[in-house]
C-alpha cells in the first residue's frame, strides 16, 4: 500500500493510507472543483508574499508562480485531471506543482496553513460568484422595466387572492423590481462585510515566520484588509451564512414572481401566455401546456432554504478554531448558488418572453367590482361619513351581484335608491382609467 505522504499533504506521521471508506467520506473533491482556479489565485498571492519577506529568492518565487500559472491552464484546457486520490483542491495543486518544477515546489506551503488556504479560497470564490448574481439581478431588473413598460395593461390587484383594486401590470411587474434592489442591496452589503483576507492566520494562531499579511490582502483585492483574529480568521462562515440567507430571501422573491405566474398562465385567470421554450407538455393530456420552468424555479426556492440551514446546524456547536464540519460550506453553497443563478437566467427569459392579454385582465377587473373604494370615496367627498359610506357601497356589491351587473352599469336611477347624493359625476369618476390618474395611483402608469 502507498504510504499516505505520496498522495496526502500530512501522510509523513501514518503507517498507513484512509480505509477507501474513510477516504471518500472525507474528500470533498467532488465538490470542488470549482476551488482550483481560487486556490491556484491565493497560492499565488502567497508567493509573491514569499519572495518580499525573503521566504523565497526572486528565482524560487518566478519558478513557483510559472509551475502554478502552468497548471491553472493545463487544468481549463482539460489535461491535468482531478482525480479522486487527491483529498482535497489544495493537495491536487500542490503535489502537481511538485512533479511541474521539483523540490522547490515544497517551499509553497511554508507560512500558511490549509485552514487559512481554504477560507481565502473560499472567499474569493464567494466574492466573486456573489458580484456574478449582482449582475444576473440588474439584468433581470433591466427585463423586468422593459416589459413593464411595454404592458401598461390595467388588472386587478389582489390581496387575500380576492380582487381588491385596480392596478396596471407595469406596476405589478414593478414591484418585483423593487425586491431585486433590495437583494442587490444585501448581497453588496455581503461583499463588504466579507472583504477580508484570512490568509496569514496559519492553522489557528499565526505563523512564527516573518510574513506580511496586508500585501496578500491587497494581491488578493480585499478592500478591508487581513483578518484581525487568526481564531476567527480560520472558523470564520459567517460569509457564507449570509450569502446564503440572502440568496433565500432573493429565491423567496422569485418564488412569489413563478406562482404568480403559474396562476395567470391557467385558464381560471389567462393574464398572461408563457413562450412555449418555457415550458411542457402532457404525455396523456395533448391539450396541456405546463409552466415548468416558473413551477421548478418554485421548487427549488426550498432547497436553497434547506442549504442554509444544514451550515447553520453545522456552525451552532462548533468551539474555534477549525473543525472538519466547517467542510459543509462547500457543497451547501455551490448547491445554492446554482440554483439561484439558474432560477435568475430562467425568470429572466420567461418574464422576457411572456405575452400579456390584457382584455383578459381588463374582464377580470370588471367582474371584481375594483372600483367600490373609489365609490365610498365619492361619498365621502358628497359628505358622507367614511363608515356610512363603506355600508352603502356594501349594499350596492350585493345589489350588482344580484342583478349580474358591475357597479358602473348601473343607472343613476339605480344608484339614488342607496344614497340621495349620488348624480351623473359619478360615471366619470368610477371609470377605471380616470382612478388611474388621480392622485398618486398616476404612479402605476
């Protein structure tokens, strides 16, 4: 059996290799892949660091950075593989820049810790992929205001899902705009709280060489500087619990937009009409079109919810600094942040190729009787006290509902028999386009 030292970065004190068992529940290779080009970046950073602090002469350090740069690109075009003897990214880059350039690919690690090593990876890693969902959130917003302005169709708003008063669909679609800017918000403030480099916090509490922590920080692009606290510094996840949390509260938001969606694409409602891209089909039912892709983006919310909390119960009992269980990071947020990103691309798509029909919603609204308030506060306005007015307005529902008639369909004739102070500036004043441009509802054109 080979000694562990050939194929591990800590083999030296083992007489034997992991059980295969031990060793595959161990490695988290499989999940990150992702951390090479991070690893590859921070290792990097470390070597210039190296040569300024005297580690490394100017030759040593210039061999080292040409190995890593070498294998970053020999691992994108496809020839150096990251096989399942590695136990994790940092032992993959480092024994393969050991058989690049020699013995002085050992002199890599000196003043870091793997502790460290895998916090600044993983920070770059964040920092980045959370500036990446940034941007899928603007583009989404810039789709969102295109097509809202392109339907300025009135509809019904709703709460309890009863119709409740009219609205437009730009303003509807609007709204979600203003929940994307409030995730872009969180997650930039993310980015600031976790601007910070652990590199240079060695294992748990530092290193005794000579090491010069604020240039890494600077290499590396953090705005704030090193870690204070090496204890923190290592056991440190908050970066990723909040990125995470964020990335909840954003796939919350997107879930309200796919059940939205799901409802008026049915027949019940028929607001809007998904591109067929977007959608599925039935195998027994050739009638049916499904709204898979908003159906999926619903579902999905709950995993990033669950990926949230399997960290969260991992981080509550561990003591500092560093604990094997802090590897869950990996696989909970690689899982969030693909679904987010893929749920980001596809609402993007279907709200960008939805076709509205607005003489459904426009039907819709009249059936509601989304004009009762406006006809309590022409009561109010004719003097009538708010709570008389409320009852009186109650009436009328009950009248129209009898008759099959919507409140603006009724005669004048009709109307004097619920109140006296009801005359012609009534029609005008109840008409749904004119509610739109009083007052503050001009907001919603």
């Amino acid at each position: 059996m080979a000694n562990a030292y050939e194929t591990k970065l800590w083999g030296g004190r083992f007489r034997e290799d992991e059980d295969a068992l031990m060793q595959r529940f161990n490695s988290g290779r499989c999940r990150t892949d992702w951390l090479v080009e991070p690893d590859i970046q921070g290792s990097l950073a470390h070597v210039a660091m190296q040569v300024k602090c005297g580690m490394l002469t100017q030759e040593e350090g210039n061999i080292l950075s040409a190995g890593l740069k070498e294998l970053l690109g020999e691992y994108q075009q496809g020839k150096l593989i990251y096989g399942p003897e590695y136990e994790d990214v940092h032992t993959f880059v480092e024994l393969n820049l050991i058989r690049k350039v020699g013995e002085v690919g050992k002199k890599l690690h000196t003043a870091r810790s793997r502790n460290d090593q895998c916090n600044v990876d993983m920070k770059l890693y964040v920092k980045a992929q959370t500036a990446g969902v940034i941007g899928l959130i603007e583009e989404f917003q810039k789709t969102l205001q295109r097509v809202a302005e392109e339907n300025p169709w009135i509809m019904p708003g709703y709460t309890h899902l009863q119709r409740a008063q009219v609205v437009t669909f730009k303003h509807h679609l609007l709204a979600y705009y203003e929940m994307m800017e409030r995730d872009k918000r969180r997650l930039s403030n993310a980015l600031e709280i976790m601007d910070q480099s652990p590199l240079g916090c060695g294992a748990l509490a530092g290193t005794t060489h000579s090491i010069d922590r604020a240039y890494t920080a600077q290499l590396l692009g953090f705005q704030g500087g090193a870690c204070k606290n090496f204890l923190d510094g290592v056991s440190d996840r908050d970066f990723v619990l909040e990125t995470m949390a964020d990335f909840s509260i954003l796939m919350m938001h997107l879930s309200r937009l796919a059940e939205e969606l799901v409802l008026w694409t049915s027949a019940e409602f028929g607001f809007v009409v998904l591109d067929d891209r977007y959608t599925t089909g039935s195998s027994i039912m050739p009638q049916k079109k499904n709204p898979d892709g908003a159906e999926l983006v619903r579902g999905r919310t709950g995993r990033v919810y669950g990926d949230l909390f399997i960290l969260l119960c991992a981080m509550k009992g561990l003591p500092l600094a560093y604990n094997k269980d802090l590897q869950e990071d990996k696989s909970t947020f690689y899982d969030a942040l693909d679904v987010v990103t893929g749920s980001l691309q596809m609402m993007d798509r279907m709200i960008g190729t939805l076709k509205a029909k607005p003489e459904a919603m426009k039907q819709a609204v009249k059936k509601g009787f989304l004009n009762a308030t406006e006809v309590a506060d022409y009561l109010v306005k004719k003097g009538v006290a708010f709570r008389d007015a409320h009852g009186i307005v109650g009436e009328i529902v009950i009248y129209c509902e009898d008759h099959g008639k919507a409140i603006e369909e009724l005669t004048l004739n009709e109307l004097l028999t619920f109140s006296p102070v009801f005359d012609e500036t009534i029609y005008s004043y109840i008409d749904y386009d004119n509610i739109l441009q009083k007052g503050i509802k001009k907001e919603m054109l």
